[in-house]
C-alpha cells in the first residue's frame, strides 16, 4: 500500500467509523438494543473469523486464551455497543459520536494507576479537566427543550449511557496492553471478542422477553431504511472497518492511524444534521470541541507524529 492509498484508506475509515452512530440510531427505530448489538457483531464475526482463518490463525483453545476473549469481549464490545445502542434511543447519534470522545480521557486516568510509564502530567491533567468540562457543558443541553428529542431525564441519561460505554473501551483497552498484548495478534482479538459478543447479546436478544424485556422485532417487517442502516453497520462499519485499520497501522503507523478518532466526531455531527436533521446548537459545538481538543492535548505529540511508531492491539482503539 503506498502512502497515497493509505491516507485515502485514512479517510474512508474516518467516515465509516463516523456513520456508526447515525446507523445505530436508524436501527433502534425498529430493533431492541441487543438484537441491533446481535445482529451487528455476529455479522462482523463471521467475517473476521473467516479472514483469520485465511490467514492460518485461530482462536485459542487454552483457558487463559479463552479468558482473555471473553474478558475483552464482555468488557470491550458488549458493554459499550450495548449502552452505545441503548443511549441513541434517547440521543442524537451526533451528541454520541461526540461524547464517545471521552474514552481517550478514561483510558489516561486508569493508565496512570497501572503503567508506571503513562503518569497524568500537567499538560494531560488539563486536557482532562478542559474534556470533563466539555460533558458538562452538553450534559447541560438536557435541560433546554429547544436542544432535545425527548424527555430531559431520558436525554441526560442516553449520555451518561455513551459515558459509561466511553469507560468501558477504557477499561478493555487498558488490560489488552497489560495482559493481551503478547498472547493474542489484533486480528484473533478481534474475531473471538465479536464472536463473544454475538453469541451473548443473542442470547440476550431472545431471554429479554422471558425477563420482562422487548421482544426482537421481526426481521421480515424491517423497513428498508432500517434494514440497510444494520446491513451497513454489521458489515462495512463493523467488519471492513477492522480490516481497513489493520491495513493502515503498517502503511501510516500506529500514531497516524489513531488520529482517525480526532475525525470521527466531526462525521458523525455532520452526518446527524443532513441526514437526520439533527439540532446543532451552540453548546454542542462548544463541547464537541473541548472534548476532541483535550483528547488532542492529552495524546498527541506533535514533535513523534511524522516519526515511526510501533504497532499498537486494536482493542485499545474505541470503535463505534
């Protein structure tokens, strides 16, 4: 791949990974949460899986192998695509690309308890401080009824929903580096945490009547909107995005690569307002750039960003 092809390659993934959320919020109009998590990660695992296996690599059959995936699966994508999916049916899928945003802020508060070599300086205490102010100021549009879809407490809520997903990417990325790392390439990671999370939010989709939840929605009653929303969202956002990424690391590094997130919540703003005419008010575009500016404070080094990095495991990356 040369660089031209990988930039462009940039773009295309800064722009997939930043419809996700305009894709999520179509697909709740029909679907329960875990059916559109369901449908979306088993769609994506049967995918990567048989591209692992095409590149003779297979998932563990050793416990400790087992429980990485299975942790990185319950902590890195079922939690977070959940509460993700979950907080659109209250939000604006620009308000979520925003705030997913945070998860980079997450990521730096607990790496400074686990790595002795990620300590909170000043400058990335405040590129803390400036993001958590970022949340409040769009935490504050749920009081206006001119800025929300809904009621206030349910706006306010989907949030805090997208908050707690932006934590648990933290949480899952974090102990890829510190127990994953070494064991398991990018690739299996990914294969076996989606098919983990297929295989638990089907069952899920399916007990959540029996446990006074929705019933799955019909799939042959699906709307051609919401039909192609989680067809695109299964398998260009979810599956080609991975193998997108993986392309990219090698051709631009590891530092470049990761400046896609920077991108992601521009698209998904621009995208909520065209194409779901979303309210894009003056605190949303106030916070949207605290929180992608301290994310920038906080992580990029501008002086090593044309220099040569080193492969990074694509579970510390919050996909969408």
């Amino acid at each position: 791949m040369t660089k031209k092809q990988a930039w462009i390659g940039f773009w295309i993934l800064a722009l997939i990974w930043g419809s996700s959320f305009l894709f999520i919020r179509i697909s709740v109009e029909q679907l329960t949460t875990f059916q559109v998590v369901f449908l979306r990660t088993g769609m994506a695992a049967i995918g990567l899986n048989i591209v692992a296996y095409l590149r003779g690599k297979r998932l563990p059959t050793d416990w400790k192998g087992i429980r990485d995936l299975l942790i990185l699966g319950v902590v890195n994508t079922v939690f977070p695509f959940v509460l993700i999916t979950w907080g659109e049916q209250s939000i604006e899928s620009s308000l979520a690309a925003i705030l997913q945003g945070t998860a980079a802020l997450f990521t730096m508060v607990i790496a400074h308890f686990v790595f002795v070599d990620e300590r909170i300086t000043p400058r990335k205490l405040v590129g803390l401080v400036i993001g958590f102010l970022g949340v409040v100021i769009l935490a504050s549009r749920s009081t206006t009824s001119e800025a929300v879809p809904v009621d206030a407490t349910l706006h306010l809520l989907g949030q805090l929903a997208i908050v707690a997903a932006s934590f648990c990417y933290a949480v899952g990325g974090t102990y890829s580096r510190k127990a994953i790392q070494n064991r398991l390439e990018p690739i299996v990671a990914a294969a076996g945490a989606m098919t983990v999370t297929a295989i638990i939010s089907g069952i899920l989709t399916y007990a959540a009547p029996y446990l006074g939840g929705p019933a799955p929605f019909p799939l042959d009653q699906l709307t051609t909107r919401v039909l192609g929303a989680t067809l695109a969202l299964g398998i260009i956002n979810t599956f080609f995005a991975y193998i997108i990424f993986y392309a990219l690391i090698p051709a631009l590094g590891a530092a470049r690569t990761s400046m896609v997130t920077y991108v992601i919540p521009a698209v998904g703003l621009v995208l909520g307002a065209i194409f779901l005419n979303e309210t894009v008010d003056i605190r949303l575009l106030i916070g949207a750039v605290m929180i992608v500016g301290s994310v920038a404070i906080v992580n990029l080094k501008f002086g090593s960003i044309f220099k040569k990095s080193v492969p990074v495991q694509v579970a510390k990356d919050a996909t969408p």
